[in-house]
C-alpha cells in the first residue's frame, strides 16, 4: 500500500441526520470529498476540506460533466497517490447497488489503502420514514433487496421472478420506477396475487417524501397519477398494509416546505437542525460572513485593562465566542472577568455564555439594543462598560447609556462582511418560487436579503416566498426597502421565527 487512504462512505439516503458517527469522523478528517448526487449537500456543512461532486447521470447535474465510473475511480487513485485522505460520499450504503465493491477492487488493484464505511440503505430508511416496517412477526419473515435497473451490458436478466413472486416476505426494487410496469406484471405473471399490497416511495427520508399505496395490479397507475420521480424504492408485500397506522414522517408540521435560514453558514446548525425536525428542507442564504477582526490590538488592549470596568456586554453569540477565545489565546482565562457584571442582549448570546460557564446577571424581557439599554439605565450610572461587539451595528447603547453618564467603550471582536453571491441552487429556487419561506433575523440581514435577491423572484417575495421576521425592528427594515413580511416573531429569536412560521402555516 501507498500514498494516502481512501474511505468508501454511506450517506444514507436523505435525511442528513442518517449517517453514521463514523462517517461523519471521516468527513472532518478528509482533504478530499467525492460525493455523489443522491448525497444530501447539508452533510457538507461544516466541512472545510476539498469538495467535488461526481455526476453518474446528466439528469440533475446542473451542467457538471457527466463522469464514468472509470473517471471516478482513477481520481480517487490519483488523490490517494498525493499523500491525501479522501472520503468517497455515497448514498444509501456503498455495497448496496452503489457500485462500491468496484470502486473497491480498482483501490485494492491500485495499492491503496482503503476502509468501507456501512450507511443507512434506502430498503429501511426510506420504508421506515413512510410508516412501512418490511419485516414483521405477522406478516413476513424475510426481505429482499432487488435491482430494478440491471447493467444494460447483461445479455439476460439474472432477476428469475418466478422465485420472486413465491418469496416469502417483502420484495424491495431499487431504482425501478421507469421499469415499474414490467416489474409489476413479470410478478403477476409468475403467479404473485394481484391484490398483494404495495407502494412506491419516491425522495424518500427527505421532506419531499411522496408515497402511492395500492395493490400490486394497480400500482403503475397510481405511480402516474401521483407524477412520482426518482430516485424511489418499490415495496411488495403484506407489511405495506400497515402504513395507514404507523406513517409518521410525512406528518410533520412544516414537511415539505423549504425553509430559507439567511445565518451565516457557520452558525446556521440549530437553525438547520430545527427546521429539519419540523419536517422542512433548509435553504441556506447567507447574506453576511463572519471573521475575526483584521486587527487584534484593541481586543487585546481592552483585555489588559479589564480591571478599568464594572461590566462586560455581548450583543451576539458571535461576540461572545470571538471575544472569550481571544482571552484564552492571550493567556487569560475565566478569572479575568471575576470582578465583572455580565449582559446579554437574548437568550440565545445568554446560552452562548453558560457553554463559557459563566451567567450573564442581566437579560432584557425584549431582545434589542433599546430594551437592554433601558434595563442597564439604573444600574450603571458613572460607570464604564466595555462592549464586546461587530465591526458595524447600531449605535444604541453608547447614547442611551451616554444619558447617566456611562461610558461606553465598544471593540470590534468580530467582522461582518456582505455575502456577494448566493450559490446557483438557491437563486434557482427563489426564481422559480419554490422556497416557501425565509427568516430575517436582523435589520442588515433584511437589508442584504433585498440587496442579493434575483431581479425575477422579487415579484414573488410576500407572496409565493413568504418572510418572518423576527423582531419590529427587523420588519420596519425590510419594508423600508420594499420587502413585505408576512410574520413576524414574538419572541425575538430564531426559534421565534419558527414559531411564526409555524403560526401562519396552522392557518392556512
């Protein structure tokens, strides 16, 4: 063996939250990821390493070359040979009708070094996740995991249905929606019942899941009607008839719906998170890009005299997180803050703090700038407040405080910097209308959001797109430059948002 290693990974088959541990370990050590197209790209999220997509088929390759699978074994050869850690993604389970085991063979036959990663298949996510439980003590006894798309090189299938449609339990074809009806009449033809229920679960696991019940003779028909596309999975067999009292998944409140979080992307995962346990696809749009400050020395000039202040406020968890890591780095610890009183401007900055293990004593009912003003207003008079904040924002603190002769000295901690592009994807979906909503959680975030918004989908904004916005502040911003809000949090948070969102959607 030589070079670097190669590790041949399962996604699963949709729902990010499916991978393995495991999986996720080889994703954060990677120098290189090969990932292919049934592979959720929010699995990527927090990756930092090299990234490229391997498109098998032109169909949803957004112009990408279309690569063999020669091509993709020979750059996973030649990435290896550099020295480097490469994580071929996968969906489903790579030895599972993904071509893995070739992918294998031509590493091992290389010299390189490699490790196979099990993943989630689409025969128990996808059936799970549409309320289908293919084995059963009741119903049946055995499953199996059947191609529905066969190399087109073979000569002759190798499928013999006439064992099939006597195979005591649930029959799962893979990729077989555009053979579904020679599928379903080879069976009927080799003597499976007509009547035996079955379904077709298209996206599966993805909050696009859309599935068609029926019994086997009809099944094609339904298919159609219903305009189900791939990839989908075929279930046959008795355990289908229980869907109607164990679905789940497709139940969700928000499912379905695509969900616009306008975060920065490093500090979108609860948002991410929510918004796929209530059922919704996140869009990612950043507007904003958070950095360190290019300069340190007034950070650290504040830090060396901290003594000076009798309070330490943080309008943001970024400040929080840029500012105590900063202490850490110069040598300081905790201790530093001990004769300091703590404010946060939200919960959200509060919980940022607690992960610090240290509370911050004051906590405004409302969450802006004005409402932790006035809470401070008694009780900092005459004294100095170092603010520990972004390199732009409103101004509030240092004149309201200015009024009991506080002094307030404010650093930049962090940067924001403006997102000039969206990626292609989501500009696609907010010009064809198919986002359903996007949160605005600041006034420069409402103002950016209409800033970078495609000429076609202003039309559509606050009405096709619906906004939530998560304080008053935010919404008097958005419609200054024209956007219309259609919620707006009461509880000025992102989980506020949501809970908006949540409101408008129960109403319709």
């Amino acid at each position: 063996m030589a070079g670097g290693k190669v590790y041949l990974v399962g996604a699963g088959p949709g729902d990010p939250g499916l991978i393995t541990i495991k999986g996720v370990e080889c994703l954060k050590q990677a120098d290189l990821i090969l990932y292919d197209g049934l592979v959720n790209p929010l699995l990527l999220h927090h990756v930092s390493s090299e990234i490229e997509r391997t498109c098998r088929v032109a169909e949803g390759c957004n112009n990408r070359r279309v690569l063999q699978q020669d091509e993709i074994n020979q750059r996973l050869i030649d990435a290896a040979r550099e020295g480097k850690t490469v994580v071929r993604l996968k969906g489903g389970d790579p030895f599972i009708f993904g071509r893995g085991s070739e992918e294998a063979v031509a590493l091992r036959n290389a010299g390189i070094d490699f490790e196979v990663v099990p993943g989630i298949t689409a025969a128990t996510a996808a059936a799970g996740y549409a309320g289908i439980s293919v084995t059963h003590r009741a119903h049946a006894s055995a499953v199996a995991l059947i191609t529905g798309h066969e190399d087109p090189s073979k000569a002759d299938s190798a499928l013999d249905y006439n064992v099939l449609a006597k195979f005591p339990g649930t029959l799962v074809f893979y990729m077989g929606l555009h053979k579904i009806e020679r599928i379903v009449s080879s069976l009927i033809q080799a003597g499976k019942s007509a009547d035996t229920p079955a379904a077709v679960i298209s996206r599966g696991t993805t909050p696009f899941q859309k599935t068609v019940q029926s019994d086997l003779a009809h099944l094609p028909e339904a298919v159609r009607e219903a305009n189900l596309v791939a990839p989908s999975l075929i279930v046959i067999g008795e355990c289908v008839s229980l869907r109607d009292q164990i679905a789940w998944f497709d139940q969700k409140p928000l499912f379905g719906l695509r969900i616009g979080i306008t975060r920065p992307w490093e500090q979108s995962e609860a948002e991410i998170q929510r918004a796929i346990k209530l059922g919704a696809q996140p869009v990612l749009l950043p507007t904003i890009e958070i950095s360190a400050p290019a300069d340190w020395k007034p950070v650290d000039d504040a830090i060396a005299r901290l003594e000076e202040y009798q309070w330490l406020v943080f309008t943001s968890a970024n400040g929080v997180q840029y500012f105590l890591n900063r202490l850490w780095e110069t040598g300081f610890d905790a201790r530093k803050l001990a004769h300091l009183k703590l404010a946060t401007i939200g919960p959200s900055t509060a919980e940022t703090l607690n992960a610090w293990h240290l509370r911050a004593d004051v906590i405004p009912p409302h969450y802006r700038a004005e409402e932790l003003a006035a809470v401070l207003k008694p009780l900092v008079s005459q004294q100095k407040i170092l603010w520990a904040g972004a390199n732009r924002g409103r101004e509030v603190l240092q004149t309201e405080l200015a009024e009991v002769s506080a002094t307030v000295d404010k650093i930049v901690a962090y940067e924001n910097h403006d997102v000039t592009a969206w990626d292609p994807e989501s500009v696609q979906l907010l010009e064809s209308g198919e986002l359903d909503w996007v949160g605005l959680s600041s006034p420069s975030i409402a103002r950016n959001f209409h800033r970078l918004l495609p000429e076609k989908a202003r039309e559509q904004i606050g009405n096709t797109i619906k906004l939530a916005s998560i304080s008053p502040v935010t919404t008097q911003a958005a419609e200054e430059v024209g956007l219309k809000i259609n919620a707006e949090a009461d509880e000025y948070t992102w989980e506020g948002i949501f809970a908006a969102i949540l409101k408008q959607e129960a109403a319709c």
